[in-house]
C-alpha cells in the first residue's frame, strides 16, 4: 500500500517555500529591511525542514517494502508514443515530480537541516556585508535547486535541479564581484562543471533510448502498468536476455554518469574549482562545496546502483578515480596555509572516500559517510567562518595561534568536528569511514591500503590545523590582536548543534559486528538491491568478525599515529616542520603548490584555448589576400569568415532579436505610462466607471432573480 498523508501529499512545498522567498528577495529585497529578510529567508528553510521531518516520519510509518511515495504535479515531456521494451509497453514521460524513498528521506533531511543551520549562521555573520538581501535570495534560490535534485523522480528534473545548484554556485562564488579573485573562481567553476554536464547529458540521452525511461521507478505510482521506472525496464530487458552483466551499453551509460560527477564532486581531474570556491562567504563554503552540493554526483551514482552494479568495469573505475583522488587531494591538505583551503582538500578527499565506497559496491556506506561528513565538515567550515569573524578576516594559520581560550565555544566545538573527521570512536566519523576501509579490503586490499594511509594522513592535516590555530602563542598581527572576541549566539548555536550531530549520528549506523544491527544500511536496503536480490553490501563484503576487528584497529592505530605526529610538529616541535620543509624543499613546493596542476591547466588548455580564438579572430581581408589560395591562405579565409559570422548572427543577432521583441511587446504598455498625472487620472476614472457599470449590471441580474 502506497503510504500516504499530509506531508507526503504535500512534497512539493518543501522545494517551493525557499523559491518563493528567494523570489521576494530577487524582486523585492532591496526595500525589505534585514529582520524581514531574516524571517523570510530562514523561515522559509526551517518550514522546509518541518515539511521534510513530516513527509519522512509518514514514509517510516509504511512497510519497509512499501517506503516509497511519487508525487506528479504535471507532465512535463512526453516526446514519444510507447515504446516496446522486454515484450512490455513503456510510455515514455518526464514528469514534473517528486520521489521520496529510503534514499531521498536521507538526502532531504541534510539538505534541509544543515541548510537551515547554515541559514541560522548567516544571519550573524553576514551581518554586515553588502548585499544582504541578495546573498540570502541566493541561498534560498540554491535550497530550491538542491531538493529538487534529490526529490526528483526522474533524470531530467534531477538536471534541472543540477543545473540549478550551479548557477547558484557561481553567483554565491563569486558574491564578492568587485574582487577579481572571486569573479574568477565563480567563472572557473561554472566552466569546469560544464565539461562533467556534457556527459550526465549523455548518459541520460542513453539511458532513455536503452531503457526507454528516464523515471527512477514506477513504484509508489497509481498505475504503473505503463509507466516503467529505470529498475523496472532494467529488470525486464535482464529477464528476456536483451541486457545482462558486463553490457558495454550498461558501461557507457554508468561512465558518462559519472563524467558528471566527477565534476558536480569534484574528483581528479574535474576537482580544480572547488578550492577556489573558498573566494565566496563562508557560509557558502558550508552549504555548497561541503555539506550538500557536492554530494550530488555520489547521490547520483547511488540512485543508479542497479546500473553500475550490472557494470563492474565502470565501478572499477568509480573506486579507482575515488581512492586516487582522496590520497591526491589529502597530501595537498598537508602543506596549506589557509584555513579554508585545507578544509576545501580535505573535502575532495572524503568525496573520494565516498566514491570508493560507491566502486566496491558499498552503497550503504558512501551514503552513510555522505550524511556524517555533511554534518562533521559544515561544522569545519562555520568553525573556521567563527575563527575568520574573531580574527578579522585573517586566514593565514601563521597568523593565528591561542584560541582555545579566547574563543572557547568556536574551539571546543572544532576540535569535535576535528575528532570526528579522524576517525575517533565513539563519533560519527569513525563508523563511516571505518565500514568504508572495510568493504573496499575484502574488494581488493590495494584500494584499503590507499584509504588506509589517507586516514592517517587525514588525522595529521586536521590536528596541525587544530594546533596552529587554537593552541601555541598568538602569532596575530597587534591591531589583530586587540579585537579578538567570541561569535554571536547565532553562530556559536549551529555551532553546538552540529557537534552534537557530529557526535551521534553515527550511532544510527553502528555495526552489526559491535553489537547492533546496522539500521541504516537496512533502512537503505529496498532502494540498494538492483535487480537481485541481494544488497550492494552483501555482495561487497564477507569477511568475518575476527577481520573486521583487526582492521577496526588498524584504522584506529593509523589515525592515531597521524595524530602523535602532528602533535610532536605543531605542540612540542620535537620534529621542526621548517627543517624538513628544508631537507626535501621540493616536496614541500610541489605539495605547497598543489602540484601545479592549476598551472599546467593554465598552459595546456586555457592559454591555447585563447591562442586559437585569437587566430581565429584576428585575420582581415589584407593578410587573407596576402597569402593567397593555398592551404594557410583557406585558413585565414575561414577563420574571417567564421569570425564575423559568429559576431554579427550569432552574438549580434540574439541581442538585437530580445531587443526588438521586448520592444515590440511593450508597445501597448508603453502608450500607456505618459508620466504625466492627469492621463494616469483619467485612466483610473474609466477603469472605475467599466468596474462599476458591469458589476452594476449583474447586481440587477441578481436582484430581479431573488424578486
């Protein structure tokens, strides 16, 4: 029985109340004053918040089996007539609508939970910025785009809100425009994101010609005879022998998804853009490159799960790129200076903890370890934003030191966040992580030995900011110094509130080798079984409770070694950090440097992108005839050709036609608005006597009716 209920027949307003006031603020904002659009901004998420609490506690209510509940509002494309596919008739359909199962329940509560903390935070410490109305229009307008994301229930509504996430990434990017940097990273991650777009675009043109669908699943809909989700057609084309294991169309399917991933989560070599994300607000850095927006892409592959595990070659390369990209990403972290660009690597690589989790098959886990780090690293992110507003605006590690006591709510809610992310029992961080290294050893205990060592490199990076930041002797500047002080309540409060997050909810995850029964994996499991019978995670993992402990342990050693060396660098300076940066000086610049893939990037593609535009831009009707017909000489002559035809139908062309259409249709308005008072009068008096004469006429109507 399909579940039902208040909330869950209302799904649709857990999206539409942040666009409504993301609406208000972008039209209306600039006259509201900043509690009015506190109240509106941050009221419309935490209603959102209620809405998703409620819609997930009446799903709860249901059948494990019977967890999953669609709500259509309307269709939206329906490009085709049926479609034959396994001897059963498709109607192919892209509805405007909304999916709330096991999956989805988990993706909406963090977007909108966290998302209201972030909120809640904002209010303190984008206090006094310019903009203000414009950066909360913004962030609601990202909520928005997110949750519809993660409600939506077919592929093409989930790119709507894909893309959606990404506009909203390059206007809270680049929020500070008047600073070049800013601008710039907003830019360079709007174009980095379209390369990964181009193959999620892909990957959904073939997924609807394979399987005839683009809907995640017909379950949970009316009549669903006819309206086959993506598991049901999969199940179908496997049963009648038309796709089975190893299907190079399965494969091209499961890696053009990924290719979209790569870049919406930033991993090699799709991840350049986020630690230049860091030139937005802080809380932006919270709410989109830590806690939820970059978590698209795993979500993404986990919605998937039926296709990639009929693909093995492809979540090879899912675990591959995800181990890779987290020890890549974690050495970086090592030699970083600035406090936010630290926690921005150290995201990459716990999104590459995600999708190594996501190759071996351990669905459960990455989507564990996805809802704990949103948790532990927002906490990171608002910790370091309290840490920047105390030192104000200072983010150099060098220039801090002594603020354990200074600001005592910040530091001994960073240090949870600190412990969690190293992977200390009992918080959450060690359960995930932990089920992680564990299904990638039974997989193949190379990929564990490079989760293994990210660990402890993890735990190393994270204490020497923990250290250089709170403990030691300030190394602030004097005027610095001076005005050092604690946050506002409405900063220190989400602050307290993520620890507590950061602490427990691990807890819901707690293995069944330590005593309970692994509910969330459980909870997980009707969306996670493909088209066998078996979870992801039986497949992945089988080894016995002796191993499990050994490698508890050993995870558990690592992360403590990390520790003990980083203490022995940053607190007692028995190894002294600048003389091994002066023993292996190149290790530490390429590591200082990141690698100079930025540079290399630079060199490869953006500087011959703009040499070829340049060529091609730059010949005239002289140097065209100067070199005659032969091979150079057509070059020229096309590259002219090209050039001014681009420029004067293409770029020209669409300006002048929205010109002279918005021209055209504000011709009858514009007659109207004279200025002057008296027509604007005169108006008002005919319209009154038209209101009068013909409401007047249907009050006798009714008069002569009732006589």
């Amino acid at each position: 029985m399909t579940p039902t209920g208040y909330f869950l027949d209302h799904l649709w307003l857990i999206p539409l109340l942040p666009l409504a006031t993301a609406a208000l603020m972008l039209f209306f904002g600039r006259r509201l004053p900043k509690v009015g659009v506190n109240v509106l901004c941050v009221g419309s998420v935490g209603l959102s918040f209620i809405y998703a609490v409620g819609a997930v506690f009446q799903l709860l209510a249901a059948e494990p089996e019977h967890r999953v509940a669609q709500q259509i509002l309307f269709e939206w494309l329906t490009p085709g007539p049926m479609q034959i596919t396994g001897g059963h008739a498709i109607r192919f359909v892209a509805d405007w609508g909304f999916l709330l199962d096991p999956l989805s329940c988990v993706m909406v509560l963090v977007v909108t939970g966290v998302g209201f903390l972030i909120h809640l935070y904002s209010v303190g410490y984008m206090a006094h910025e310019g903009g203000y109305y414009r950066f909360f229009g913004y962030m609601n307008l990202f909520m928005f785009a997110m949750l519809t994301l993660v409600l939506a229930n077919n592929m093409l509504l989930m790119f709507v809100g894909w893309e959606g996430v990404g506009l909203c990434s390059y206007l809270l990017i680049g929020f500070y425009f008047l600073k070049k940097s800013a601008s710039d990273a907003g830019k360079k991650a709007f174009i980095v994101n379209r390369i990964g777009d181009a193959g999620f675009i892909l990957g959904i043109l073939l997924t609807a010609v394979t399987l005839g669908t683009i809907r995640f699943t017909a379950q949970g809909l009316p009549d669903s005879a006819g309206y086959l989700g993506i598991l049901q057609s999969l199940k179908l084309a496997v049963e009648n022998g038309m796709l089975g294991y190893r299907a190079p169309v399965l494969t091209g399917i499961a890696l053009l998804l990924f290719i979209g991933a790569m870049g919406k989560s930033a991993q090699i070599p799709l991840y350049v853009w986020l630690p230049d994300a860091m030139e937005g607000p802080t809380p932006v850095s919270a709410l989109i490159h830590a806690a939820t927006m970059v978590t698209a892409g795993v979500y993404m592959v986990a919605r998937m799960n039926a296709v990639y595990l009929l693909a093995p070659f492809a979540m090879d390369v899912v675990a591959v790129v995800g181990a890779v990209t987290a020890i890549f990403a974690a050495s970086m972290a090592l030699a970083q200076n600035d406090i936010k660009k630290v926690l921005a690597y150290s995201t990459i690589s716990q999104l590459g903890y995600m999708f190594l989790a996501l190759g071996v098959g351990a669905f459960a886990a990455g989507v564990f370890h996805l809802m704990t780090h949103a948790f532990f690293k927002a906490l990171l992110f608002l910790g370091a934003g309290s840490v920047i507003h105390a030192m104000s605006g200072e983010q150099d590690l060098q220039k801090m030191g002594g603020l354990w006591n200074k600001i005592p709510a910040t530091a001994r809610t960073f240090a949870v966040a600190t412990l969690t992310i190293a992977g200390i029992p009992p918080l959450a961080g060690f359960f995930s992580k932990d089920e992680i290294l564990g299904h990638a050893f039974e997989r193949n205990p190379l990929l564990w030995l490079v989760g293994f060592v990210t660990a402890g490199m993890t735990a190393f990076y994270m204490f020497r900011l923990l250290f250089l930041a709170f403990f030691g002797y300030s190394r602030a500047d004097e005027h610095v110094e001076k005005h050092i002080h604690e946050s506002p309540p409405t900063m220190t409060v989400p602050l307290v509130i993520l620890a507590g997050l950061s602490v427990m909810s691990g807890w819901i995850g707690w293995p069944g080798s330590l005593g309970r029964n692994a509910r969330f994996k459980k909870f997980l499991e009707p969306v996670l079984l493909g088209v066998g019978t078996e979870t992801a995670a039986e497949k992945a993992a089988s080894h016995g409770l002796a191993m499990e402990y050994v490698l508890m342990l050993a995870s558990l050693s690592i992360a403590g070694a990390g520790i003990w060396l980083a203490y022995q660098f940053y607190r007692t300076k028995r190894i002294a950090p600048e003389l091994v940066a002066e023993k292996w000086p190149k290790l530490y610049q390429l590591l200082l440097h990141k690698y100079y893939v930025d540079e290399i990037y630079d060199a490869a593609i953006v500087e011959r992108t703009k040499d070829l535009g340049t060529l091609l831009g730059s010949f005239d009707a002289t140097v065209i005839d100067g070199v005659g017909v032969d091979g150079a000489g057509w070059l020229a002559r096309f590259g002219s050709t090209l050039s001014m035809w681009w420029d004067k139908w293409i770029i020209d062309g669409l300006l002048n036609f929205s010109a002279k259409m918005i021209q055209l249709f504000s011709y009858p308005v514009r007659l109207l608005q004279t200025g002057v008072f008296s027509s604007y009068a005169m108006l008002i008096l005919i319209g009154l006597v038209v209101l009068l004469a013909y409401y007047g006429h249907h009050v006798q109507v009714v008069l002569r009716s009732v006589r």
